[in-house]
C-alpha cells in the first residue's frame, strides 16, 4: 500500500508526527469509529502552523 504523506494545503510542507497542525473541516454528519489521521486527510485541509498564523 501506498503512504501519502501528509503536505500542508497552502505551501506544500511536510507535515511530521508530532508537529502543531491547523484542519479546515466540516463537522461530521454520523457517528462511529475511525481512523483519525486518514479521516483527517480525506476530509480536512491540513494547514502548518506558520501558514495558520499568516490567515
């Protein structure tokens, strides 16, 4: 399987494992269980930290 690493949507970062990251998304309509990184990733714009503070 293929990793897709996680990019900021504004500059094109790399974003690592325990860096500070801001997500645009909408809050969602059922319950249940999943995967948080890879729901995050389908359903958000991952934005870095230094991109965040520029808005």
């Amino acid at each position: 399987m293929f990793k897709v690493k996680p990019k900021c949507t504004s500059c094109g970062k790399d974003i690592h494992g325990g860096e500070v990251v801001y997500v645009e998304m909408r809050y969602p309509e059922y319950a249940g269980m999943t995967e948080i990184k890879r729901y995050l990733e389908n359903e958000g714009k991952i934005y870095c930290q230094e991109c965040h503070s520029k808005k």
